[in-house]
C-alpha cells in the first residue's frame, strides 16, 4: 500500500481533492426540490442496503410466524385429543352413575318385594335382526331355571327360555310367541297379552260384553303359572268391539326404562291387584278468615243473598240498575229513552221479613245489605 502511494502519490492527492470537491459542491448544490445534492447520493446509496435488510428481516418474520403456526397447529391438536377423552371420560361416568342408579332401584325393588328376586345385568342381545331376545349374566348356577319370570321395577320384561350354567337366554314380552295372563284393575276383566314383535301387544280373549276402558292399567293375573299375580304389565291403548271378541291393545310398561338391568323371579309370591285411584277433586279450598285482634276493627265485603262477597263491579252495576228503574227503563228489553245517570238512583226495595228478596228486571237479584262493621 506504501508502495502504490509513493508511486502514484499525485494522482492520489488529485483524486482526493477532486473527490473533495465534489463532496463540498454536493453540500452546497440543492435540487429544485431543495434537498442537498449529497443527502440525495447518501439517500441513494442508503436504500438499497436498507432494502435488502428488511426483506431479510420480513423473511425471517414470516419464518417465526411459520414455525409459531405449526406449534399452535400441534397445540390445538393436542387440546382436541384431550376435549376427546374427556368427552369419552364424561359418557363413561354418566353410564356408570344411571348404571349405579337403576342398580340401586332394583335393590330397593327387591327388598320391598315378597318374592324371592335375583339381580341380572344384560351382557349382549340375541343374534339375528330385530331380535327381542337378550343375555343375562345369571344362569343355572345362580339357580335360574327355564321358564322363570324375567321383571323389571316397571312391570314384566320377559320369560326365561334357556338357562346355561353362567348365563342365560331371557324371552322379552314383545317377541313372537309370548304370552302372559292379565287382568285389567277396574273393570277385573281376564285376558292374555301377546307380543308382536313391537310395544303394543293384543290382548286377547276378551269379549265384546266386557267393559274396557283405554287408559286402564292391566296387571298379571297369575293364571300362567309364570308371572305372579300383581304385577304391572301395560295400559290399555285401545278397546272396540270386534267380530271374534273385543280387540284391545295395550302398551308393554315393563321395557321402558331398558333392559339393562332386570330381576329374575326365582320364587313368586302372588299379590294383589291395586285399586284404581278416586279421580281428583276440582274444588278449590279456601282458609276461614284470620280472627280478628283485640281493639281492632275489620270491614266486611257486601255479601248477596246467596252467600257471595259483592265487588265493585256488581256495586256499580246495582246502582246503574236502580238508576233505572227509577226512571223507568228496563235493561234489556229493548231501545227506549236512555236513562239520566247523573241523577241519584231509586232506593233498593224493601223485602217483609221472613220473605226471600225478590229478583231485580231481567231475573237479576235485588242488591244486599253489606254486613255491618264489627
């Protein structure tokens, strides 16, 4: 470098003052826009490098934002799979708590009831379509047999119809072929439900004669040998009169809550067919008045003749039908010269004692007394 200087040393020294120069002329020299000859070479120079610098930092912004997207993506990934389980967690406990509940109910159902009952748990349904068959997790074992009645703490579910040694092979009351004896609670009339293949079962064997009422309950009767007498076993939809006997339908009650959970009957105890309930009364029941305290006054309501508290609107009408009657215009009969209500109304008539008041025009009855002030 040494070397070059030397040698080249007036060129060098020409080129810094011409450079000089040019650097004082640029600081002097302004655009017409009034802008210094060497902010606009400093401006020029300047941006490209700070071009360059920020599409650098903006490729680095969208590179952080890439990567902040991809972890939010894995995050929200992750909060799904545990909504998920929890969701799973959730259904899980809701079916132990109504599995908990209905199991507590047959407990209590089986304490409360004379006949020796087991409880059973459904393990998997029949094969084959629309299947009204079902596997329960008691078997011979357990002392179930063949035949045994299958109920819920709704009524009848269903007959035992295979008895394995850990499980066995329950009849629900709508499939094909099933049949219990019944008899209805109000009217005691005999027949026997068959299942169908759906809720609403025939009940057959009953005679035109014979009274059935739809809303009445049927309960077993007993008599085949299955159920014991007394239990609930539907409610009559439907009964009119047919060609070969009345035709009634009833709807199964025994299967409304599932089949989940039943009880066998490992040894019944015949019990007896409840009464129908007394229809409700629609009267309204109403207090006698508060007794009155000592030194206080209470104001009577005008009553009628017949015992009713008179209101204003009865007042009013009492003095507009007085009113008229003084100016002799009946309410009623007809158009005639409309009545002066400004005027004071005619006293109300006087009735002999021990005589019943007289009605008023139209059959309305004379205005009474108010009860005196006690």
């Amino acid at each position: 470098m040494e070397t070059f200087l030397s040698r080249y040393r007036n060129i060098s020294v020409l080129l810094l003052l011409l450079a000089g120069q040019l650097l004082l002329l640029a600081f002097q020299v302004k655009t017409g826009q009034d802008v210094r000859l060497i902010r606009v070479w400093a401006v020029a120079a300047a941006a490209p490098l700070a071009n360059v610098s920020e599409w650098a930092r903006e490729r680095g912004a969208r590179f952080g934002e890439i990567f902040a997207v991809e972890g939010l993506r894995q995050e929200n990934s992750r909060l799904r799979a545990e909504v998920g389980q929890l969701k799973v967690q959730n259904q899980l406990l809701k079916a132990e708590i109504s599995t908990a509940d209905r199991a507590k109910a047959l407990a209590i159902y089986a304490q409360t009831s004379p006949s020796k009952l087991l409880a059973a748990r459904v393990i998997f349904l029949g094969t084959g379509a629309n299947s009204r068959t079902v596997f329960v997790d008691r078997g011979s074992r357990d002392g179930v047999m063949k035949g045994m009645a299958v109920i819920t703490p709704d009524g009848i579910a269903g007959r035992v119809t295979a008895a394995y040694p850990s499980a066995s092979l329950v009849s629900l009351i709508t499939s094909q072929g099933f049949a219990a004896g019944v008899i209805s609670q109000k009217h005691k009339v005999r027949g026997t439900m068959k299942g169908v293949g759906s809720s609403l079962c025939p009940v057959d064997h009953i005679e035109n004669r014979d009274t059935v009422e739809a809303g009445e309950w049927l309960y077993t009767s007993g008599d085949d040998r299955v159920f014991p007498k007394g239990l609930p076993a539907g409610i009559v939809r439907s009964a009119r009169e047919g060609r070969g006997g009345k035709e009634v339908v009833a709807e199964a009650v025994g299967l409304r809550s599932g089949v989940d959970e039943v009880l066998i009957v490992l040894g019944g105890v015949h019990g007896l067919i409840p009464d129908p309930l007394p229809p409700s009364s629609t009267g309204v029941y109403i207090l006698d008045r508060p007794p009155a305290e000592p030194g206080s006054t209470i104001v009577e309501e005008p009553v009628t003749p017949g015992g009713v508290v008179q209101t204003e609107a009865d007042k009013l009408m009492d003095r507009y039908r007085r009113i008229g009657e003084g100016q002799g215009h009946t309410f009623g009969a007809g158009p005639g010269r409309v009545p002066d209500f400004n005027k004071p109304p005619a006293p109300p008539k006087q009735t002999p004692a021990g005589t019943p008041p007289d009605a008023g025009p139209a059959g309305q009855p004379a205005a009474a007394a108010p009860v005196k002030k006690q």
